[in-house]
C-alpha cells in the first residue's frame, strides 16, 4: 500500500510540473490548428524548439536580455509558421502533415549538426541561461519545499507557478476567440471550407492566423522545457512530443479549451505512476526479473498508454471531456 501511495505521490508532482506543463502547451496549440481548424500539424515540436533555442542561444551566444530572448523565440516561431503555411495551406491537409513533421525532423537535424555547433553546440546544446528568469522568483530557488507529501525546490516549483500561469491565460485567449467571429469562423471552415469560401471568407489567411497562434502557444511550451531543465539540446525535442502531445489532446478532448489541459495532467499521471508501480512491483519480487525487467518499464509504460488510446479511440473517440459531435470534422 505504501508503495501505491508513493506512486501516486511522484505520479501527482509530474502531473503539476514543468513537463506536463510542455505538454499542456504543445496541445493547446495543436487544439487550435487541429482541433478547432483541421490542420494537420505534425511538427509542432518544431515551434517549441525554436521558443527554446530562442532564450538560449540570446542570452549565451548573444548576450542579450532574457526577455529578449522570448521576443526571439516568438517570432522564430511566427516566421517558421509562416513559411510552412504559405506554401501549403492551400493544398489539402495532407500536405501540412508532410510539411511540418519533415520541417520538424530537419531542425533537429540542423540544429544539431557539424555547422551549427557554433551557435547551438551541437548534440551538447546550451545550458545556463535561466539565471535571470529563477532570480525573479519570490522564494529562494535552492531551498525544498514539501508540497502534497513530494519534494519541490523553489526553482521548480517557480517556473510551475509561470507555466501554469501561461496555461490558464493561453486557455482565456481561446475561449475568448472561439466565442468570437473569429472562432465560429475557423470552426465552419473545420467543416467545410468550401462553404466558408463561398460566403467569401478568405479561408487561407484564417487557416494562417491559425497555425501562427498554434505555433506561438507551442513555442511557449518549449521556453517553459527550456527553463524548467537549464538546457536546451537538440534531441530533447524530437518528433515523437508532437504525437505525445496529439495522445493528451485526444484523451482530453478535441475542440474543448480545457480538453488539452486535463489530457496533458492526465497523460504525465499515467506515466509517471506505470513507471513508478512498475519498478516497486519488481523490487519487491511480485514481477520476476524474467518477465519483467527495470531497464524495460520506461517502453512498457508507453505500450499500456497505447493500449489505452486505442481502446479509447474505439469506445469514446471524442476523448474523455469532448463532443462527439466535434471529431466528425473533414479535414481536407
């Protein structure tokens, strides 16, 4: 029981941490350019990426400002958002996907290549760099605090209080635009583009607009990755965070403001408490060696997850908080 207890303890801290908090981000994100507009974004690490290397590489490389170095992530993330719609959003759907999830793979590759060690350090990456953003904290940053029967230190539990503070205003501005011209706008064309275009909507600068927002709230995500770990490594953000991010928006709930949210929570719970029970179960004997073995429960814990989407998927496709009627959207 003790060890139950402990797992749902550790499971809990996840779910409230900076790591969920990126996930959270990345889907909320893709909840506006998937969710709410059916565009098939699959390099959405891609935006969070650049929201990272933005701080790092001002403030190390450049010597510039910390808060700069949001600005400079931001509008790396407008501009590679830009550049992937203007070519695409005209075409169908498929394109996007295409697109995006190879843009993704190639900045990762860039970034970390031969010739780009000079200002994103190769595979080493960049570290040091949120000095500024943890001395703004109002509590010492060194210190642990008990919060729930787990241990946080202040810097950790700082940038939570930030990226949740995030959160719920990136939740605020989508509720606040879906209730809009704006929102009832980039929802018809989820359905129905052609129908909005004959009512003479310009569906490509909706469709951009969209994927721009998408793109900024994703990139803050990154930023929240980047602060909460002080690095930022290329191969920290690889493709398989967007798909982890499109799990908890459908275990959340698609075209729902709080779908993304409790989706992430959710997703990073399971995780984090399969990984914890999993390891007690075989420290105490319950799961033989043979069987099961330590090294193997951090895949394990991924299959039992996609075991449960699937059967989500078959029984409830809307995700735990959505609509049905949401999902049955012609993304084209």
């Amino acid at each position: 029981m003790s060890e139950v207890i402990d797992a749902i303890a550790v499971a809990g801290k996840a779910a409230l941490g900076f790591q969920a908090i990126f996930f959270v981000l990345l889907a909320v994100g893709i909840n506006v350019q998937f969710g709410y507009t059916g565009l098939l974004n699959f390099g959405q690490i891609a935006f969070a990426m650049l929201g990272g290397f933005g701080i790092a590489i001002s403030v190390t490389k450049w010597g510039l400002d910390f808060w700069v170095g949001v600005a400079v992530g931001l509008l790396a993330a407008i501009v590679l958002a830009l550049l992937l719609g203007l070519p695409t959003l005209r075409l169908r759907a498929d394109y996007l996907a295409i697109v995006t999830i190879a843009a993704a793979e190639g900045l990762r590759l860039l970034f970390r290549s031969v010739s780009a060690t000079p200002l994103t350090n190769g595979t080493r990456g960049i570290s040091a760099f949120n000095g500024d953003f943890l001395a703004l904290a109002p509590w010492t940053t060194n210190a642990r605090y008990r919060i729930l029967g787990t241990s946080w230190s202040g810097g950790e539990l700082w940038v939570a209080v930030v990226g949740w503070l995030l959160v719920t205003l990136s939740c605020l501005l989508i509720w606040a635009l879906m209730r809009s011209p704006w929102g009832r706008v980039v929802r018809s064309i989820r359905e129905d583009e052609d129908a909005v275009r004959a009512l003479g909507k310009n569906v490509y600068v909706y469709k951009m607009q969209a994927l721009v927002l998408g793109g900024i709230i994703g990139a803050l995500g990154g930023m929240v990755y980047a602060v909460g770990t002080g690095s930022a490594i290329p191969d920290q953000y690889q493709n398989a965070n967007t798909f982890l991010a499109y799990a908890a928006l459908i275990l959340g709930g698609a075209a729902r403001v709080l779908g993304p949210v409790l989706g992430g929570m959710i997703l990073l719970f399971i995780l984090q408490f399969a990984d914890a029970i999993l390891r007690a179960l075989i420290e105490n004997g319950v799961i033989p060696e043979g069987l099961l073995t330590s090294t193997d429960v951090a895949q394990i814990r991924f299959v039992l997850v996609g075991l449960g989407l699937m059967l989500l998927l078959v029984f409830r496709p809307q995700g735990i908080f959505g609509d049905r009627r949401e999902v049955m959207l012609d993304a084209r």
